[in-house]
C-alpha cells in the first residue's frame, strides 16, 4: 500500500454524476420543480458555484432564496453576541 500525503492531493473535480444525483433528488416528482444550488471549495481552495434548473423561474428562485440567506447571515454577523446575565 502507498503512503497517503493529505497534504499533496492531486487535482480533483466533482464528478458530474454527483451533480446528477442531486439534482435527481431535489424537488418533486415534477420536472419543473427540481433545481440547486451548490457552493463548494475544490482541491485548490477555490470556491465554486454550481447549479442545475430546469428553466429560468427556479433558477432565479433559486438566486433569490441564496439572496435572502445572504442578508439574514450578514444580519446576524451585526448583531452583538447575547450576554451572559
């Protein structure tokens, strides 16, 4: 057996039939309801955005529901922590 270097790992990419799988697990029944969005960081650190939709309108609710997530994070990072009466 080879010695394993976590620390020099090859180049690696996502297999698209990972990104096939999820789509096919996503919504329902129905062509029209099934989509995602995917954030990752790959083997070199960088960060990747995939997604997959059947048509413009889940795409772009897709966008939408990733903008809302956004700002409700970015609203909690301004909050104060709670204190500890």
């Amino acid at each position: 057996m080879r010695d394993f270097d976590p620390n020099n790992l090859g180049h690696f990419d996502m297999p698209d039939e990972i990104f096939e799988k999820i789509y096919e697990l996503s919504g329902g029944v129905e062509e029209s309801s099934k989509g995602f969005l995917l954030a990752y960081v790959n083997s070199e650190g960088e960060p990747i955005i995939h997604s997959k939709a059947p048509n413009q309108i889940v795409h772009m609710g897709l966008i939408k529901a990733i903008e809302q997530f956004l700002i409700q994070m970015e609203s909690q990072e301004d909050m104060p922590p709670p204190s500890e009466d």
